[in-house]
C-alpha cells in the first residue's frame, strides 16, 4: 500500500520541480543512488521498470526507503498495462507513470487512490486523461514536442499541469525554456543519474548534481 497519498504526491512534484528517474536491477547499488538523490534534496524518485524481475529489486527499495528514507516518495515508470500496475501497487509505489495513455491503468490507479500520470502527445489524450482524473500529465517524449508545445496547450487550458521527460537537461537554458512554458515539474533521467555516475558509484557527484539542479530550477522559477 502506498505510505503517500496522491494529494501529497502533487504537492510535493509541484513544490520540487523535478522527478529524477532511473533503472539498474543491483539493489544494494540502487540503494546508494536513492540515499544520494534523498540527501540532495529530492524527496521524489521514479523507478523505471524495465527489466527483468524489475518489481523484486523495487519492492526491496520502496522497503529501503520506508526504513532509512521515510521522506523518499518512491514511484514506478515505464507501466504500460494495469497489470504491472497493480503489481506496483502492491509493492507499494506511490504514484504510476506510463509512456502511453491507457484507460485500464487509470482505473486501476483511481481505484486505490494512487496518482498516475499518462504519458500524452495531443490535446484530445491530455483532456481525455483529465476526465479520468488524472492530476499531471506526462508530456513524452519531451525533445519531440518542446517548451513551444506546452505553451500552446496552456493557452485554451490553462489548468492542465504538464511533467515533460525526455529532453530536460539541468543547465538553464533547458530548465528556463521549460518552466516558462509553464510545466508544472521536469522529468529528469540519464542526463542527471548518468551511466557514469552508475558505473563509477559516484554518488557524491550525484548527490550534488540533484542539489544544484533543484536550486537551478527554484532559480528559473523566480
């Protein structure tokens, strides 16, 4: 069951600004990548699930995280079926997140009261996803589409909360470009949990890299 409601979900991606995300199936190295990001700041991460026995090495990190990191809100990525959903949830992920639009994963999610966030590429998928509850919006992939696209969608819906992925970087340019659009949070994967970092277990780098990101984007936001 998940230890965060999806209301405290929203709030804490709209007050952090930005989601880190990353897959490795070493648990005890996945373990220092969430202490690291937790200790620069971010109390958010998405586990993107895409390996094999992928729902094991997460349901040993949201324990982890439940024990050492009780502020860590950890969440799961790459869903594409309310199956692997409801797995997830079992496990105890706090929020769902999906490179498609699905209908089946929104109601499986709705029905436990645990936020999902559908990846969308047109108008009509973000107003559909809306009528199905959904929260913030998934726009993927990112580079694809841009800050131009956000902007436009803004105009006649103003309401909707955009998460891009895929195409953020933390420099600020990207960043800017980003949140003056008016997305509500950024995404951010291997351009800030690298294979570098994972292969060299940098995570004093990283643990400053997610540090320095978050005061970028406080920066940019004004």
């Amino acid at each position: 069951m998940a230890r965060f409601t999806r209301l405290q979900v929203v709030a804490k991606m709209e007050t952090q600004g930005m989601v880190p995300l990353y897959y490795h199936p070493d648990i005890e190295l996945g373990k220092e990548i969430l202490r690291a990001v937790y200790n620069g700041g971010s109390h958010l991460i998405e586990f993107t699930s895409r390996g094999d026995f992928a729902h094991e090495v997460f349901g040993e990190l949201n324990k982890f995280c439940a024990e050492e990191l009780p502020e860590m809100i950890m969440g799961v990525g790459s869903i594409t079926d309310a199956g692997s959903a409801s797995l997830y949830m079992q496990l105890g992920a706090n929020f769902i997140v999906t490179p498609v639009f699905r209908e089946d994963i929104a109601i499986a999610c709705n029905r436990r009261k645990v936020l999902w966030s559908p990846g969308c590429g047109t108008l009509t998928e973000i107003c559909k996803a809306e009528e199905l509850g959904c929260e913030i919006v998934k726009l993927f992939p990112g580079s694809t589409y841009g800050p131009g696209f956000v902007k436009s969608i803004k105009g006649p819906q103003p309401w909707t909360s955009v998460m891009p992925t895929g195409g953020v970087s933390p420099d600020e340019s990207n960043l800017r470009g980003w949140f003056d659009a008016g997305v509500t949070c950024v995404g951010m994967g291997s351009q800030l949990i690298s294979s570098t970092v994972l292969k060299n277990k940098d995570y004093a780098g990283l643990e400053e890299k997610v540090r320095s990101s978050l005061a970028l984007i406080k920066e940019v936001r004004g």
